[in-house]
C-alpha cells in the first residue's frame, strides 16, 4: 500500500512546492486513516503536527488546483477508461441546521424539496463491463459553480 500511495502522490508532486506536498501528503494520510472525525484538528494532531499549518495548507497556501484537479481526471481516465461504461452523478440536498458545516447556506434541498438551509453532496457512481465500480463522493457548494 504504502509504494503505490507513493506512487500515486508522486504524480502529483510537480503541483506543489515543496513544504507544500509534505501537507497534501500529511492530510491525504489523514483522509485515509481511521480517524473518527476527519476534520483538520484531528488530522494534524493525529500526525502530529501542528493545526494552524494544515489550516493554512487549505485555506493560504498556493498550489495548483486546476492542475491537480485536470491531473486527476486523466489519471481516473487512464487506470479505469473503457468503451463500455456507465457513469451516473447523483446531486442530493440534506438540510443542516447552523453554519458550522462547510457549504452549509440557503440553496436548493432535496431532501426538503425546497430552498432550504443545507448542503449538497454530488456522489459518481462509475461501472464497467467488467464490473469495477468506482465511488466519489464530493460536497458541494452552490458558491464554487
């Protein structure tokens, strides 16, 4: 596991610079780990660093987004791309009370079936013949359309 994390972060590299990567790295590990709350706090404090630093990675530091964002569709293209696929995006509203949740605001909900505070997750659901199945799930917020 750990080479072929390395492997996969490597393709990566060229969008960061150098404290940079070692964040991305640092917060993809905590993504992955058996963490219970996957929150910034909790990923920092688990590789013991320090919160204000993989804060500022997300929020302050720059990196190339769009680069690594086009990088991974042709990666995703790459390793799973067939003739015959099937591919279904699934946009669902949940209501959510306060603010505290990232892309919490009054936007169109589902789940009520009216304008609402809530958030929305956008789920791809991703099949080929030969029965490989691929799942992304993303939050999204009306503000980054």
């Amino acid at each position: 596991m750990e080479s072929a994390l390395e492997q996969l972060l490597g393709y990566f590299r060229k969008c960061f610079q150098r404290p940079t990567f070692w964040h991305f790295k640092t917060y993809l590990l905590g993504l992955m780990d058996n963490l219970p709350r996957k929150n910034i706090e909790a990923i920092a404090m688990a590789a013991g660093v320090a919160v204000r630093s993989l804060q500022e990675f997300l929020s302050q530091f720059q990196w190339d987004h769009d680069r690594v964002h086009k990088m991974y569709q042709q990666l995703v293209g790459d390793e799973h791309g067939c003739e015959d696929v099937i591919g279904a995006i699934d946009a669902s509203g949940h209501a959510k009370q306060g603010v505290k949740t990232p892309g919490v605001q009054r936007q169109y909900c589902g789940e009520t079936g009216k304008i609402d505070n809530c958030v929305v997750g956008v789920h791809l659901l991703y099949t080929a013949t030969v029965c490989e199945v691929w799942n992304c799930k993303a939050v999204h917020s009306a503000r980054y359309c």
